[in-house]
C-alpha cells in the first residue's frame, strides 16, 4: 500500500531557502521532500553532550544505538511545509508526551520520520522485539498526536547522514533513524513512502499498515517497558 498525497499541482522545493528565511518571504508556493527526519529544536545525543540537530556539522560524533560513536558526514537541511496554504494534514508533525518512548521531554516527530520501539508483540511476530516504525501509526497512542505546524511559519527540517543507516538518541533515550549519506535525497511528496525505507539495516519493518497499527496499539499495554529502557540508558536531555 503506498502513502500519496495529492498537492494539487504544487511543485516540490529542492532544498531549504536560506534567502527566503532571511527575508521572511515563505509565500512562494512549493514543499519541500524532507517529510521524514528531525524537527529543528530536537535534542541529539552527541560525545560531547546535547546538541540540538539544527547545530549539527559534519565530523560532529553522534552516540548511537548500535555502532557507539559516529561522525555525520553531512547534513541535509529543508522545510516540510512552504506556501500560501495551510500546511496539508497528512504532513502534521506528532507530538510524543515525555517518557512515552524514552524521550525525557516532549518529543516532535515528523509523519514519515522512523522510531526504534521494542515491543512483545513484534517479539511474538518477527522473533525481534525492535522493530521500526513510521511515527505516523504511532499517532493515538499513549496520548501521541498530530500538532499543527503555524501558518507561515515553516517547519525546518534537519536529516544528519551517516556511512550507514543508524539509530540516534533524541531527547532522552527515544531511538530514532538517521539514514545513510545518499539516502536522504529531496523527494517529490508522492514518494514518501520511499523515504525512511532503510537499506543495510538490523532492523525489521512492518510488512503491512495493519501490522503496524496492531503494535503499535501494543505499545500501550508496555509503558513501563519504554520507561525502563530510557532509566537504564540514564540519557536525560537537558
């Protein structure tokens, strides 16, 4: 089942604008492809403390789940949303209550942005209790739900990119997927579902959107679980 939007002839912007930030003139019509990776303003993990990800730059050493320490090797910088219309709903960020994945305060994630939950059931299903997940079937769950971005204010987007395909700690102990160098290309809006799908990865996906639905609704009957995971990694954002 793909996921498509249709933006009624509205053309997809390659890239951030930082002349159109300047000028505070976001009224041309356009979108940007970057409807998956880190809202400006989210705290990441890094060998020298928290850093928020706009202030990222390549060579920075980010912790990781998996490999330790890592350099980002770039950054790649846009928008979600820009033009004379209301940001459409389908592309409204989440907002993910404090300690509901980990994360010691309050988390915002993009739709199409991919988290690292553990879970019984995909324990049950795949015989791996992490598995990744879209963010947008997490929404309804543990009080997860979409916020609207304000208009005329464009969301900045920030996708820090590695050698390989690695999960970053935002916030806390929330566990969130950085793509590879390569990966994180600018896309037209009717390819997002070809965004976040990670190639040279441990970790399973859902094969269907009713398998994901069915975990996550799991993960409400396993707060605790989230909870112990983020005491025992002891990352707490500032």
């Amino acid at each position: 089942m793909d996921f498509r939007i249709d933006f009624a002839g509205y053309d997809a912007a390659s890239c951030y604008d930082d002349a159109s930030a300047i000028s505070g003139d976001w009224s041309a019509p356009g979108i940007a492809g970057l409807a998956s990776g880190f809202a400006a303003g989210t705290e990441i993990a890094t060998t020298t403390g928290w850093r928020t990800v706009e202030a990222l730059a390549p060579g920075d050493r980010i912790l990781t789940f998996d490999h330790g320490s890592q350099p980002v090797r770039a950054v790649q910088r846009g928008v979600l949303w820009r033009g004379r219309a209301p940001c459409p709903e389908p592309l409204w960020p989440l907002l993910v209550p404090e300690g509901v994945l980990g994360n010691s305060t309050p988390l915002t994630l993009l739709a199409e942005q991919s988290v690292l939950v553990e879970s019984d059931l995909a324990e049950d299903m795949y015989g791996d209790p992490f598995v990744l997940l879209p963010a947008r079937y997490l929404e309804g769950a543990l009080g997860i739900r979409r916020i609207a971005p304000p208009h005329g204010a464009p969301v900045e987007v920030i996708v820090p990119l590695f050698d390989r395909p690695e999960v970053a700690f935002a916030n806390g102990a929330a566990l969130v997927f950085c793509p590879a160098r390569g990966e994180g290309e600018t896309v037209p809006l009717n390819r997002l579902a070809e965004l976040q799908i990670p190639s040279d990865c441990n970790y399973l996906r859902p094969c269907t959107p009713r398998e994901a639905r069915r975990l996550a609704e799991a993960l409400e009957n396993q707060r605790p679980l989230q909870e112990d995971r983020a005491c025992a990694i002891g990352l707490q954002a500032a």
